[in-house]
C-alpha cells in the first residue's frame, strides 16, 4: 500500500472528509458505500447507524464502549466520599455563594481560594448547587469528563484511521489505572486531560484542510485548560505550533496568520478571568492562594509555573532533587516514567507507543509535506515526549495522578499505529515490527505486575506467555488465514490490556481520599520519602467506618458524605470531615510541619470530626461569618464539610500564606466574625515564626480553651484576661 495523503484506513473519511478508501487502497477494510438515495432517517437511527461511510459495526460499538466506560466509572464511586476535601470544600463554597464560586474560594465567606484557578471546579459547583452537597454530586460530573475523552479521542482517531483504530484507542484509555483514578476523583487533572485531548483534535482538524476555525477552538480549548491548570495547558503547545507552522495545507503566511489568531482566542478564553482578578480591589475579593503576594500572576510563573520545574517554590513543603536526584517528590532523570513511582500508573503501553511511533514515521518518510497520517503521528507523539520530558525533569511538587495528561497520547498512537502497522503487515518488516511492539509490552506489563508480587500473581505470567504467543503468530501473519491472523491480534491485544485492567479494576473497587492518590492495589507505587500510595486510600464503607481494604483503617462517622444515590439533598451534609488514613503521606507531613493537637489535620489529609465537634461549631454559627479557622485548608475543609458552615484556612492548603496577618486576624475577633480557632494543622514550612504561627502563639496565649474530645479548640468570644 501506497502511503500518500488521501489513504485512509477501515474506511474512514480522506483528510477534507471526503469519500472513503476504497477495496483498492484497502482490500481487508470494511467498508460501507454512502447511502446518500436513503431518505433522511430520524436523529435516534442516525446515532445509532452512524456515519454512512463507516461500516455498520461502528457506532454501537462506540456506543458500547462509552456506555461500558461510564458504568466502570460509577461502580463504587461513592466509595470515596468527599475524595479531596480541599476541592469538595470549594465546591460546597460554591454552591453557596456565586462569588465564592467565581473566584473558586476555600469558603463561602470568601477569605482565600484554591491555589488553582477555578475551571474545574464550575462544573461540579453546578451540580452542587442542583443536587446538593454528596459524593455523587461532586464525582459524577468527573466521570462524565472520563466518557468525553474517550469519545474524543475516538472522533479524532476514527476520521483518518477508522473506527478500530478509534476503538483500540478509547478502550486503551479507559483502562489507563491513573485514568480510571483521576476521572473519578475531584482534582484538576480530569478536566484537563479532557482539554488536551479536544485541543490536538482540533490541531488535527485543522491540519485537514487549513480551515481557520478549527485552530481557533484549538486556542479556546487551551485558554480554558489554563484556567483549569495554568501552565501546564501550555506544555504541548510547542510542538503543536511548530507542526501546523510546516505541515499544514496553506500557505505560510496564512499559517502564521491562523496561529495569531488561534494565540488571541487563548489569551481571551483564558485571559478574561485573570484580568477581573487582577484588577479586582484585593481588599474585596478572597486571597489568591498559594501566593505570597496576594496575585494570581505571581502564583501562575511562581507556586504553579517554574517553582514546579526548578523546585523553587515559595510556600511549599519543599521540592525534588535536581536531574537524576532523589528529593521529597522523588526521583527525576529519563527513567522516572518508568519507576517504581509511576511506572504501573500509566506507562503499560508507553514502550508500544514509542515503538509505534517510530514505525509510523519511518512508513511516512518520502510522503509529502502535507501528509496528515505523518502529521496524525506528530501530534499526538510530540505532546507525549514533550509531556515526559518535562514530568521526568521536574523537581518541584510531583504526584504520581500528574500522569494521566500522558494516557491519551499513548492511547492515540497505540490505536494509529497497530490500524497502519496492521495494514501493513505482509511487509515482513511491519510484521516483524507488531511482533517487537507486543513482546516489549509483555516484557514490561511482567516487570510492572512482578513489582507487586502478591497481587494476582499468576497474572504476570499470562501477560508474558499470551504476548509472546501473540507476537509469534504476528511474525508469520501474512501467511495465516483471516481467522489465524485475527486470532493473533486479539491475543496480542488482551496480553497488553491484561495488566492495566487488572489495576484498573483494582482501582474502582477501592475508595481514594486525600491530596495525593495513586490507582492500582496497596503498594502499586511508591512515592520516595513521602509514603506509599496505599496510605492513601479512603475507607471501603460508606459512609464512614468499616475497614479500609487498601491503606490504613476508616473512622466511623469521619467525614463521609451521606449515602443515598444521586441526586442528593440539598440540606448540609450530616455525619463529620473526611477522616485522614493511617499511615500515609498526611501523617508524615502532620508530625513535620504540624502543631499537634488532638484530632488535627495533616498537610495532605483531613481531620476526624467528632459528632461533638460538629456540634459545638454549627451552635449560634449563623451569627459569625466564619464559625471557626483553622490552620491548613485541609484542616478547615474537614470541619466545614461536617457542619455545611464557613470555616477559615489559615495559610491556604500549606499553611504557610500569609493570609491573614496577624493584624487582620486581630481585627476579625474584635468584629467578633470568627467564632472558634481550631488548634493543631499543618504549618507546612512555614513553623512558628510564619503568619500561621503566629496567629496560634497570639491565640493560645489570650482566649479560653475549649476540649472536645480529643480535639481543642479556642473560643474566640471568651478572652482569658
């Protein structure tokens, strides 16, 4: 076959959209002739037959594919209760207060924000705000994220390659652990991937026919990924840029032209809500958190920008160590993918990815500049390298979950290259190629799955023996009947997917809670010197109590969001704060950087709110605007999830702002809005001589203290002297 740029494969539309490949081009692909004499069918019968040029399998087998990743995304969702307090205490912000909302503030009374902007949180303010305050509600939203990406990436794939390859490539990604982690969590990291991924597809659209449009959504999709992560939205903008800037059918001045304009929608999509902060009177907004400054600039190129790739970040806990180093968020250098730290979240496939790749470049090298197979290739795999090597280098703050930007891009080149290859194959050099591709990924799903010996362990050795049958039987393809080779290919597929769903499945059935969380069984990864992945895990039950199958042992009535199915209530949420598992990274950093305390919050995790604490905030709380502060956003989201009130995060989430000073502390309980100080939370770095510290030195020193529990408080209306 004869690569140039009007071959497609399995019958998918030519670069303009125009007809499909035919018998000729393809002799093995399904094809289907346009039915344009057929009268107009009804919406319902068109979504379910599909494009007329695509053969008659292919919609319900998308269709079944997102509706099987959806119910895997909701099986036992609610398993994680709140999942990251700090976000789900936004959220509830949110839903009570539009400005809250808007700036994305820690509480509905507006002291401080998130130390990220807000996009990510409006979609599950919303729901919110309809359903009430509950896991489903918060969750459900993210798992929605999950479907769209799949299908996403599917529409991108199909076009140019055909539905299998489409498939192959949702299927992939929707058995990626760290995907079926975070598209069921609260974090940033869902919507963002969803960003990336409707970004390259629109560069790709673009690159069809030069149409302007395409590349301006482009630049849409990655303003409003700025607002959901700031700067890591602009990482696989360079090779992006670059890409269109030499492959596109156009001519090159109106290529530079198009990426103006595609840079202008950027900075309006993204750039419309920093200049409303920025030029917002700081004295009637929250702080920004995660600031030193009280701007959101500073925290975009600081906090979040170049303090995450030098690890000089102002207010954190401290950074990495420097290339091939070892620091607090482990180990860099080219391999760090690759580690016992990440490996098993995301990189099943990454050797096929790149194996694929290579082969998809090597095939396209004499087609012409325009050639959209190529240029197919060089999107997706140039914001997979470029994505590696910044996550592989950086020595700031580093959590394992960062890694689900990378599982469309291996999901993409995984389906392209196995449709080329697979069109290819009786070339003995493709062939030997697919047989290369699946024994690497054997070899490496036995390493991964050999790292956690107890876990399945007679699965490692499928993974090895099925690959190396499948690649065997993809040497001789070409020599093999339709049903030998097809045959082949499927074993070769399900030993590749074997482990990852494994770990998948492993992943859904366990609840994950707190700041950092990682998919797979208990000690599936490893994070340096901050504890292991297990430790983070959330309770088994719901809500509340039982023990926790993965790390550590749940507290009944910490903190879980009332059971129930969704939608929920609109009333506050009744039972206590997330409780914070044992043995993981929040009890490390609580006892570095923490005050002690009964019933304190660690940096990374929330605290066990005690019926009687709650209690004791919610009476006479609708005459303060905070009934209480705290140190450390994760301390104050813990109470103000239990008692639906606004409570104050003293330093944001590391406690180490300087939000609020101790003079404006002073100034609130003279104006009597502040109820009760929260004793105990992290400090982070920041130890007494910081604005945390000092606030609690000037506390414990002139008002009553007040025991509840194993937890004290400081009653704000009741001065010692």
């Amino acid at each position: 076959m004869t690569l140039d740029s009007d071959t497609t494969y399995e019958g998918g539309a030519g670069p303009s959209g125009g007809p499909p490949a035919t018998a000729a081009q393809e002799p093995d692909a399904p094809t289907t002739a346009p039915r344009s004499g057929e009268p107009k069918q009804p919406f319902l019968h068109r979504a379910w037959r599909g494009r007329p040029e695509d053969p008659r399998w292919a919609r319900p087998a998308l269709l079944g594919l997102l509706v099987a990743t959806g119910l895997l995304y909701l099986y036992n969702l609610s398993a994680s209760g709140y999942a990251n307090s700090f976000y789900s205490a936004a959220v509830q912000a949110g839903s009570q207060s539009w400005k809250a909302m808007f700036f994305g503030s820690l509480d509905a009374s507006n002291a401080i924000t998130v130390d990220k902007p807000p996009a990510a949180l409006w979609p599950m303010d919303l729901s919110v705000k309809i359903f009430g305050v509950n896991s489903w509600a918060i969750l459900v939203p993210e798992v929605l994220m999950g479907v769209a990406t799949v299908g996403v990436l599917y529409a991108a794939l199909r076009r140019r390659f055909g539905p299998t390859a489409g498939l192959i490539a949702g299927a992939v990604l929707a058995l990626t652990p760290v995907a079926a982690l975070m598209f069921r969590f609260n974090n940033p990291d869902a919507l963002l991937a969803l960003l990336m991924t409707v970004t390259v597809y629109c560069v790709i659209r673009a690159l069809e026919d030069g149409r302007t449009k395409w590349l301006v959504w482009a630049g849409v999709a990655v303003g409003i990924a700025f607002l959901t992560k700031t700067l890591q939205a602009f990482l696989i903008l360079p090779p992006l840029a670059i890409l269109y800037a030499v492959c596109a059918p156009v001519k090159l001045k109106k290529r530079f032209g198009q990426l103006a304009l595609a840079t202008g929608a950027m900075v309006v999509a993204g750039g419309w809500w920093v200049a409303i902060v920025e030029l917002w009177p700081a004295s009637s907004r929250p702080y920004i958190g995660g600031s030193q400054n009280n701007s959101f600039l500073e925290l975009t190129f600081g906090y979040n920008g170049l303090g995450r790739i030098n690890g000089d970040e102002a207010g954190s806990v401290g950074g990495g160590g420097g290339a091939g180093g070892t620091g607090r968020w482990g180990a860099t250098g080219w391999d760090r993918m690759f580690g016992d730290e990440v490996g098993s979240q995301v990189s099943w496939l990454l050797p096929a990815a790149l194996i694929l790749l290579v082969a998809a470049l090597w095939l396209t090298r004499k087609a012409k500049r325009t050639d959209l197979t190529r240029s197919s290739f060089l999107a997706w795999g140039g914001s997979l390298l470029i994505t590696v090597l910044v996550f592989s280098y950086m020595a700031g703050i580093f959590h394992q979950y960062y890694t689900i930007a990378l599982a469309p891009y291996i999901a993409a080149l995984v389906g392209m290259g196995a449709t080329v290859l697979w069109a290819e194959r009786s070339k003995i050099w493709a062939a030997l190629t697919l047989a290369a591709t699946v024994t690497a990924t054997a070899a490496w799903g036995y390493v991964l799955l050999n790292r956690t010996p107890d876990y399945l362990p007679w699965l490692k050795w499928l993974v090895l023996i099925g690959g190396l049958a499948g690649a065997l039987g993809l040497i001789f393809v070409a020599r093999l009947g339709r049903q030998l080779a097809i045959a082949a290919a499927g074993l070769s597929f399900v030993a590749a997917i074997a482990g990852p769903t494994a770990f998948t499945l492993s992943t859904v059935d366990t609840g994950h809670t707190g700041s950092i969380v990682t998919a797979g069984p208990a000690g599936a990864s490893r994070m340096g010197g901050m504890g292991g992945g297990g430790g983070m895990r959330g309770g088994g039950g719901f809500p509340g109590g039982g023990q926790n199958r993965q790390g550590g042992t749940g507290q009944p009535g910490t903190g879980q969001p009332p059971a129930g199915g969704f939608p929920g209530g609109g009333q506050k949420p009744q039972g206590n704060a997330q409780g914070a598992p044992q043995g993981g990274m929040g009890g490390r950093m609580g006892g570095e950087g923490g005050m002690g305390g009964g019933g304190a919050a660690g940096l990374l995790n929330g605290a066990t709110v005690s019926s009687e604490a709650k209690q004791l905030l919610e009476k006479n709380a609708g005459d303060y605007t905070w009934a209480a502060a705290a140190i450390g956003a994760q301390n104050s989201a813990s109470y103000q999830l239990a008692t639906g009130d606004p409570v104050m995060a003293i330093g944001g989430f590391n406690g180490t702002d300087p939000s609020p000073t101790l003079a404006q502390f002073k100034q609130y309980v003279n104006d009597g809005k502040i109820h009760y100080f929260i004793s105990g939370g992290s400090m982070g770095g920041g130890g007494s001589s910081g604005t945390s510290g000092q606030i609690t030195s000037w506390v414990e020193a002139n008002y009553k203290k007040v025991t509840v529990g194993t937890a004290t408080f400081y009653d704000l209306t009741q001065p010692t002297s």
